[in-house]
C-alpha cells in the first residue's frame, strides 16, 4: 500500500511540474536594454520607406544615435538601397513579418516559412546581413517566439510604444514618450505605414535634449 501511495505521489509531482518547467523554457520577450542605468533604445517598425527612412537616418545620424529598424520583407523587396544605408550607418536589423501578419492567425510552421521569407528578402538586399531580433506584428505573437527563438532570433518587444500612427502632433507624441520613458525601456516607433513626419520631428526634437539630460542611445538585451 505504502508503494503504490508512493508511486502516485511521483505521478502527481510530475503532472504539476511539467507545466511549470515547460512556461519556465518559454522564449524571452526583449523589454529592456543592453546596459543598465540611464539608457533607452529606440525601435523603428513596419518600413523601410522611401519617403520617411532616410529623414529618420539623417536624425539619427546628426545626433550620433543608433537604433534598430524592424523590416517587413515586401517593402524591403523594393527598397533594397534603404536597407543597405541603414547597415552602413551602423543600425541594426529586424525581422518583422514578409506582409505585417498576425502571427496568432499562422500555424508554426506558417511562422517559420515567414520569417525565413522575410530574412531572405533583406539578404537579397545585404548579404548576410545580421538581423539578430524578431518581432511580430501588432505584438500578436502566436507561436512565434518558439519558432523564432528556433531560428536563432531574439524576440523583441517593448516597453512603451506611444501611437506615432494615431498621428497626434509633434507636441502631443513628445509628450507621450517623455511621460512613458523609463531607465532601459524600449521604444517602438515607426517609419512606414503613413505619414511619419511627425515621428521624425518628434526625434529631431528629442534626440538632442535626451542627450543633453545624460541619456544614452542603446541597443536591446
């Protein structure tokens, strides 16, 4: 009796920690910053675009910042000369999705067909070009984080995305990302997907003055 006592008790310590171990191997999603202390990286999704991205590159570069930009492969396709100035000017690379999918419409495999697509289309562009993160669209990750942890991704995130897209004013969106910045946090902002004059001059504005308060432009975890 007391064996077979035993052996069930084993039986449901297995049960309850299986669950536990399994969340516990769940990917990372990236929301904080290489270094710690007065740091902030800046995240820049959805392009590139020929009407915005090179703005945002000649900001970035006057005030000595780097940042990572998120490419979705259909208008990386067409836009190789973007691709090739963001990595000589020392940015870093995204994998955002080939058309901005919702990852928790596609199966795993879906995902993976996706991203390997999408990696594909940016060497088209830079040969081995080194993409170290992933992002999905909307933050709808699905099962992407596995999958994409899988192929060697990052999983990247953020802790505040302040709605550039809403098209709020300079005013307004400098307003936002002062009130929703953190030491280590990470910005989403984006450079396509509609007027982004507005998100650029909110950087042109910003970039200086956080600089002269001691902030430090980052790369994420």
């Amino acid at each position: 009796m007391r064996k077979a006592l035993a052996m069930l008790a084993a039986l449901v310590t297995v049960a309850v920690a299986a669950p536990v171990a399994s969340a516990a191997a769940e990917p990372e999603l990236i929301t904080r910053t290489r270094n710690t202390g007065k740091y902030v990286a800046f995240t820049f999704d959805d392009g590139p675009s020929p009407a915005h991205t090179p703005q945002l590159l000649d900001v970035l570069r006057r005030n000595n910042a780097k940042a990572v930009f998120c490419l979705v492969g259909d208008m990386a396709d067409w836009n190789t000369a973007l691709i090739k100035r963001i990595v000589d000017e020392g940015h870093t690379l995204c994998n955002h999705s080939m058309r901005h999918s919702d990852m928790e419409t596609l199966t795993p495999d879906q995902i993976r067909a996706d991203i390997k697509q999408t990696a594909d289309t940016i060497r088209r562009a830079v040969p081995n070009a080194r993409i170290p993160y992933f992002r999905a669209p909307y933050g709808h990750w699905g099962a992407s984080p596995a999958v994409a942890a899988e192929l060697g991704y990052k999983n990247l995130s953020w802790t505040l995305m302040p709605g550039d897209w809403e098209l709020p004013g300079t005013d307004e969106l400098v307003r936002r990302i002062r009130a929703g910045l953190t030491e280590t946090g990470v910005i989403t902002l984006h450079d396509a997907g509609g007027d982004r004059s507005q998100t650029v001059a909110a950087m042109e504005r910003l970039l200086p003055q956080l600089a002269a308060e001691g902030w430090k432009f980052d790369l994420p975890a």
